[in-house]
C-alpha cells in the first residue's frame, strides 16, 4: 500500500526527471513558506495534502490522495506578459501528471485553481498557482 507521503515523493520524482521551460527542482514539504526576499526564484512544492477513503467491498477499500503543486515566483504585476509563461508551465506540469510512474495506484484527475491567485498577486506582487492531483489505491478493509 502506497502512503499519501510516498505518492507525493514520486510526484517530486517525476516531475524532477522531465525537462521543463524554465527550468525548477521540486521540493516536497508539509509546509510550503518561504521568505518572501527568495521568491525571486522559481519554487514548485509538492504537499501531500489529503486522503479520503471509501468502501469499495466487504474487502477492500479505495483511498485517494490528493497532492497539491504549487508553483510560485515574484513578478512584474504590471506587466501581464510577465505571468504568461508561468501560467504555461503550470498546464504543462498539470498535462505530465497523468503519466508520472507511481509506486502503484492509478491517476484520477487534476485541477487547477486557482489558475492565478488574484491576492498573491496584489500584496505580495507573486505569481502563485495551485494544481490539485488525485491518485487513487486499493487497500484491505
């Protein structure tokens, strides 16, 4: 049986393993603050951030594990162009996910909202989206 943490740590694998533009490493954490001062660099942090279980059987019961990836920088507010290509970083991480080699369990869907947090973008001048991915398992009851 794959842990919620062991799903989150091959979605850090995966996405290490591609080639992205621009480029990041993945960093997984349970608690994703940063100095503001740092957000000049690209981060994308990976949160094992929930399960939900339900029976499937008297036998069996089936576990979902929700990941989130979050993808931040500083940016130029009054520029838009200056978002547009971590906006198409962002839906090319969310297209990978599907394909990312799990320690088992299959994938069952992404979102992604909010595309752009409006709030990060006017107080802390930071571009901050949210991809949400769920994975699904099969445990013993």
């Amino acid at each position: 049986m794959a842990t919620t943490a062991e799903i989150a740590q091959a979605v850090v694998d995966g996405l290490n393993a591609r080639t992205f533009t621009p480029s990041f490493t993945a960093a997984r954490a349970y608690l994703p603050l940063f100095d503001l001062g740092a957000m000049l660099d690209l981060h994308v942090t990976v949160v094992a951030a929930g399960r939900t279980i339900a029976p499937l059987s008297r036998a069996e019961r089936q576990v979902e594990h929700r990941i989130e990836i979050a993808v931040q920088q500083k940016v130029a507010v009054e520029d838009p162009a200056a978002c547009d290509p971590l906006l198409a970083l962002v839906t090319e991480i969310a297209a990978t996910l599907p394909a990312l080699p799990m320690p088992e369990g299959v994938w069952v869907r992404t979102e992604h909202a909010p595309l752009v947090d409006p709030n990060h973008l006017n107080e802390l001048r930071q571009f901050t989206s949210l991809i949400t991915a769920t994975w699904r398992t099969w445990e013993p009851a």
